[in-house]
C-alpha cells in the first residue's frame, strides 16, 4: 500500500515532517526505455511506441507536480540515437514540437517552467523553435522545473565542462588552485540545480546509458521491467514510496 502524501497545498497545522514531504525527492531523474519493444510486441513500428510514450510523459508530470517534487529531468534524445534509422530520429524529433502544442497549456496550468540540457544548436530548426519557444513561454513559472534531456550525452558534456575550464584557466579566469568539485559542476548543463536524489530506468535495462554520470554520484536508483508506454501515475508513486524508505548515508554511517 503506498503511503499518501498531501497533493498541492499542506494543511497550515502540518510541519514539514508530518506531512512527509522532507521525504519526497526534490529532483527526480527518468530514463524512459522500452518505447521500441514496446511496439514490437504489439506488432506496431517503432514509432508507436514512442508516441504512447510521450503521453505517459504528461501523467509523470502530474505526479510530480502533486508530490511538489522540484526537478523532474527526462532522458528524451541521447548522443547515440543519432545512430538509429532515419525515419526514427525525423520522429523522435518531432516529438517535441506535438508533445509541447498538445501539453504545453496544462503545463502551464500546473505551472511548470520547462528547460532542457544537451546540445540543441544540430537539432533541426523546427525541434529548436518549439523548445525554445517553450522554455520562453514558461519562463516565469516557479513550479516544478521539467528537464527536456535533449541530443545529451554525459560524457560530452564532461569533456566540454573540461575544454571551457582549461579555457578559463588559460585566459586567467580561473585559477587552478580554485577548482574542487563545487566549481566543476557550475560548467555543468545543470548548472544551479541540486543532483538527483533519484533515478528511475524503465522496460528492465539496468545502466546509466550516459545520462547525468557526474549528478548521479549518490542518487538512488530504482528500476522496472515495464515498458515506457504501460508506465503509469501509480508506478511512478510506487517508485516515490520506495524512495522513502531509503536511507541515504552519502558514505556515513
């Protein structure tokens, strides 16, 4: 049984303790796998099982809303599904432009504030002029914070922390003795964020497919054998639930 949390606004009388929100993660992290297989089984293309799938995304969204969850970061477009057939990758991205004119007035309803990480500049021009109209349209929203993880690839944007940083430190603005772990992260896409207290893989793949390797040091994972597209409100709360019975020590005792 899944213990219930207050959705969207706590009595005045409730501490933060007994309402359960110290409990609730502030950012969660999702690697939605499974669209492809998805379809297999249903004797459908490929691409069917990624527009079932950018629905779900919707549902996710509004449990994290009503769980006052803070970032919630969606692995949307890797580096390497570059490397899928054509006709894949022209859909894929496309997909943000149908999900964002379909959604984008309950996103802003719930008052969500959408950004992305990765790099857009090779996107087509028609995916770029939807995310950043988009992330222009909701800028002022102080809801939840939605991550688009958009043509992102974890070690790129390591190595490209590393080339600005060098950068910096030839043209003397950085000093090398000043550079620890706290600085390394402000050359980070998610500069200014804290890391994910939880990641979430769906459809039974069990690895970080070079997402967030640097912000996922401590995050807890928790993982599933469904399918993107049968992934549901009640699995994502059964996922918060289980994170709440963790305890994260961070290498203490």
């Amino acid at each position: 049984m899944l213990m219930k949390l207050p959705f969207f606004k706590k009595k005045n009388s409730e501490t933060k303790e007994e309402s359960g929100l110290d409990m609730t993660p502030k950012h969660v992290a999702i690697i939605m796998d499974g669209n492809g297989r998805w379809a297999k089984n249903r004797g459908l293309p490929r691409i069917a099982g990624h527009k079932e799938g950018m629905d779900v995304v919707s549902d996710v969204v509004k449990v994290a809303v009503s769980f006052h969850i803070e970032i919630l970061t969606l692995y949307a477009f890797s580096t390497e599904n570059w490397k899928r057939p054509d006709t894949e990758v022209d859909y894929l991205l496309r997909l943000p432009k149908e999900f964002l004119h379909i959604y984008l007035p309950e996103l802003m309803e719930n008052n969500v504030r959408i950004e992305t990480i990765g790099d857009l500049e090779v996107l087509p021009e028609h995916t770029k002029e939807a995310v950043y109209y988009a992330k222009e349209k909701t800028k002022n929203n102080d809801g939840l914070l939605l991550n688009f993880a958009l043509n992102y690839g974890s070690r790129f944007e390591i190595m490209e922390a590393i080339r600005q940083i060098v950068t910096d430190i030839d043209t003397a603005k950085m000093d090398l003795d000043s550079l620890d772990e706290k600085t390394f992260t402000k050359y980070l896409y998610t500069k200014g964020q804290p890391d994910p207290d939880l990641l979430i893989r769906t459809s039974g793949e069990q690895r970080l497919s070079n997402f967030l390797l640097w912000q996922a040091a401590y995050s807890e994972f928790w993982f599933t054998d469904v399918l993107w597209p049968d992934f549901s409100a009640e699995i994502f709360k059964e996922a918060l639930h289980d994170y709440q019975q963790r305890k994260r020590r961070y290498g203490g005792v």
